[in-house]
C-alpha cells in the first residue's frame, strides 16, 4: 500500500462523510470519514426515513444479521419523522455502556466505512478524537468489520489505541484507559469491549488498519513513535491554522487584540527532527496548494491532508444551503476565521466561520436555551465516593457547578455536538418548537476556497479539489525548514484586514 499523496481530513460530525471520502478514494487518495457520533447519526438518518435507502443496503452486508435488524426495529421510522417532531434520543456513553448502545455504535461505524469502501477498490480512513473516549472502543470495531484501511486520532495522545486494534483483529477484549478529572494516585478507570460479548461471536480475524497519530508538536510526535503500545504506520503533523480543534499554545495562554490565542515560535514544528524518527508523515494546515504539497514533500513528506478545501466541495457533508451562503460570502471579500479559545467544551481552541445566523453570532448563542443531551464531548471525573461522574462546561451553568465544576469554565462554551449535527441538516428539535443553530468550522485558509471553483460554476467538487492539488506546482525556492511554520504563521495573521468580521461570542 504506497502512501497516498493527499489526505482529506475527517471533519465534524459527518462533515467528512461517506460520499466524500468515496469521491477521493476513487481518485487515488486516502478518503477519510469522521467517526465522531456516528451512533448518532445513523439513528437520526433512519429516523429520517434512511433517505436514499443506504444504511438499509449496506446494513445487508452486515455479519450479523439479527444485530442489523434489532438496530433497524430500534430506531428506523418508515417514511421518516414529520418535520415537526423531535429527533428520540439515544443513552449518553458512560464508562458502561449498555449491549445496545455498543450495538449501535459497531453497526454505523460499520455502515459509514463501508459505503465509502462500496463499488471501488481504494483506500478509506477513520478519523477519531481521542478526547471522545466512550464510544471508541466499540466504534474502531465496527470500523474495522468493514474492512477500513486507515485509523487516524487527534485531540490528544492515544497511545493505547495501536495495540487495541492488534487485539481488535484476533477477535480478543480489549479495554482504555480513561482520562478522568480528579483522579487519585493508584485510580485506575477503564472502558472495555468485548466482540464475543457484544455480538455474540467473533467473526474471525480481521485486517489490521494502518495507524496514523495526528499530532502538533515534535514532543508528542516522538512520544507516538517510540513510546506507543504498538505499531505507529505514520503521523499527521497539524498546524493551528487547521481548522476545527487546535491544540493549545504552548506556555501560558496569551490572546492577541482579536480575543484569538497567540502562537509564537514555541509552536513551531521542527521537521528535520520529525524525518529522524524514521516513520512517513503529513503536513497539515493551510497546506491545499499546489505549491505547498510540493514544499511538503521537499521537507520529506510523503504527502499533505487538507480539510478545509474538501468541506465546502458538493460531496461534503455540511447542509447545502450553508455551503452555498459561505461561498456566497466569499464572493463579496474575505471572511476571517475566529479562533475561539472559548467555544469548545473540550478546553482546545476551536475555529470559528462567523456567519449569519449561526452559534457564531454573540444574540443567536445567547438565544440558546443551554442543556447537553447528547454528550459526547462530556468530561469524566471523580467523585467524592471514587465513582465516576459526567460533566460538559457547555451544559446549564447550575448543574455543572453542582458537579462540582468551576463556574469561570462554563463562559463562552458552545455545544459542539448539537450545533454540529445542525450544520449537516440533523438539527434537533426542541419542545418549544425551536431548532438548534449550526456553528461553521473552517481552517485559516478559508478564503483560499474559491479557487476551486471552476470557471463560470457557483460551486466545486472533490474532483476540483484533487486536481488542483496535484498539478505541477509552480517554480518555487528552497524554503528553510525552520522558517516553513514561522511564514505560515505570519500568512494566517494577515489573511483579512484587521477589521473583517469575526465571531461575536469571544
């Protein structure tokens, strides 16, 4: 398997969905899908009628059967849910799931991977965030039935994770250790997953993915690649000008005139030291040029991922008319992407797209009657009495604080999970009749995405996108490896004029 050129990123909550990473894995790419909420998702989209029919297709492919069709009693509606009517809820992850859930969670990792696999014979990923610790055991399973190619893991160290997926392909139970706030000395908090349990039998072994750790600095870079718990097949070297979670500057957090977190040469990636550790890499974060996946490969790449370019192409997951209103925007000047050291519950920056009405308007989010339903991004803790509790800065202010939560945590803090099913058409209905607002993500080089669009379209596809990426890049001079990071850096800071639009909620 030759180490694809490009990787598109996985984005959000089906943002990075199956059709898209189908279109660039038929291109001769690594298409990746997110596996964020996934569970989720599938529940919604059979609730919704399974428009298209896919997960009623793909689900006959399932190796248990009588799985596929308890999933498909549970929570398909024929003919989908009025338009009125809320979505039903599914249980939130503990440290316990129930058969169930873990069910549903090895069923739509397994349908999300295998319709982006469907009807040709490249390669797909899986892109996971450390940080949603619950559902990840079972969700690399179901991913893993269906035969994916690549696992990639950020927003955090899962060092664990390579050995789970050697265990995952004998058949055998597996558990992770979970991070837990206010974990006392010889606590050991841990989920498991047991494939016989779960679903009864063990299908055989299955083919172990190639491992990719998504990483920010050469320290954590080096932690992967001699002190993982197994195999480490390549890293992703990802830029804070990437867009969705970034990972927090080093040092003391400074924000700038703009309310943004500033960045200094602490940040900075030193890609000499990456090539010695001997693994392929990527480079990741304003990185979808030409021109820069060359640079990429002077330094010693074997390649670039780009997210940002793909999200706004008609193959993405994000809700049409979203897509269409930013490029829209796009046409009228540029739009400076705000990078929120506030609106993640998670504590990681996050990159905000400001858009009329959307989360990114300071009167739309404090319209937003607070609650955490769904709980994905919910932080574990210790109790008192040793047991283990769940708590999210963005839920109502009281109960956090009633967790025992610091109160200052809760200012700012958006519900990602919510506001990202909106953004790809999943949004929840409440009992006051009102939807939850979508919220946009997108890396600094946002404005950079017209130039797909080809002459005399409105719009752009993945197809634009692979193409323009891999034409010859124009005559470029060797660029120092230590100043690489510094001049993107600088490029990000004067991407807009210092009085474009921002978010509001900083």
């Amino acid at each position: 398997m030759q180490p694809p050129r490009v990787i598109q990123g996985g984005m959000g909550f089906a943002v990075s969905g199956w059709k898209l990473a189908s279109t660039v894995s038929r291109l001769g790419n690594l298409g990746v899908v997110s596996g964020s909420g996934l569970d989720l998702l599938v529940s919604r989209l059979l609730q919704s009628g399974d428009p298209g029919g896919h997960i009623t297709r793909i689900l006959e492919r399932f190796p248990f059967p009588e799985i596929a069709q308890r999933v498909r009693a549970q929570h398909e509606i024929p003919g989908g849910k009025a338009p009125t009517a809320p979505f039903r809820r599914i249980p939130m992850w503990t440290a316990t799931p129930s058969i169930a859930l873990q069910q549903l969670a090895v069923v739509a990792n397994f349908v999300e991977v295998a319709l982006a696999k469907d009807g040709h014979d490249g390669i797909v990923g899986i892109n996971y965030l450390t940080k949603i610790q619950l559902p990840l055991l079972a969700s690399l399973y179901g991913a893993m039935l269906a035969g994916v190619d690549y696992v990639l893991m950020g927003a955090g160290l899962p060092r664990e994770v390579p050995a789970i997926l050697d265990r995952l392909a004998e058949g055998l139970d597996v558990e992770f250790p979970l991070s837990v706030e206010g974990a006392q000395p010889g606590d050991a908090y841990r989920t498991t997953f047991s494939p016989q349990r779960v679903l009864g039998a063990v299908p055989g072994p299955l083919r172990r993915p190639r491992f990719l750790a998504i990483v920010a600095s050469n320290t954590l870079a080096a932690l992967m690649a001699k002190n993982a718990t197994g195999r480490v097949d390549g890293l992703v070297i990802e830029g804070h000008t990437a867009g969705g979670h970034n990972a927090p500057p080093r040092g003391k957090l400074v924000v700038d005139a703009h309310g943004e977190p500033e960045y200094g040469p602490r940040n900075d990636v030193d890609l000499a030291a990456i090539r010695q550790l001997g693994l392929p890499f990527w480079l990741a974060g304003s990185y979808a040029s030409p021109e820069r996946l060359h640079e990429a490969e002077q330094h010693g790449a074997a390649g670039i991922q780009a997210g940002t370019a793909f999200a706004f192409a008609r193959e993405s997951g994000l809700a049409p008319e979203l897509k269409s209103a930013v490029l829209a925007t796009l046409r009228q000047g540029p739009i400076r992407v705000f990078t929120d050291p506030n609106a993640s519950p998670t504590g990681f920056p996050f990159k905000v797209v400001p858009l009329s009405g959307t989360l990114s308007e300071r009167e739309v989010y404090d319209a937003r009657v607070r609650n955490c339903d769904l709980g994905y991004l919910r932080r574990v803790y210790r109790k008192l009495d040793g047991r283990l509790g769940y708590r999210c800065p963005g839920e109502p202010v009281e109960d956090y604080v009633r967790k025992g939560g610091d109160e200052a945590e809760t200012a700012g803090r958006k519900c990602l999970c919510n506001c990202l099913l909106a953004n790809v058409g999943l949004a929840q209905r409440r009992g006051d009749g009102s939807l939850e607002m979508p919220m946009l993500t997108a890396g600094s080089e946002l404005n950079a995405v017209t130039g797909f669009i080809p002459a005399g379209a409105d719009s752009y596809g993945a197809g634009d996108v692979i193409r323009k990426l891999t034409a010859p890049a124009r005559a470029l001079a060797i660029i120092d490896v230590t100043s690489s990071a510094a001049a993107v850096r600088d490029a990000a800071r004067s991407a807009a004029p210092p009085g474009a639009a921002r978010s509001g909620t900083s």
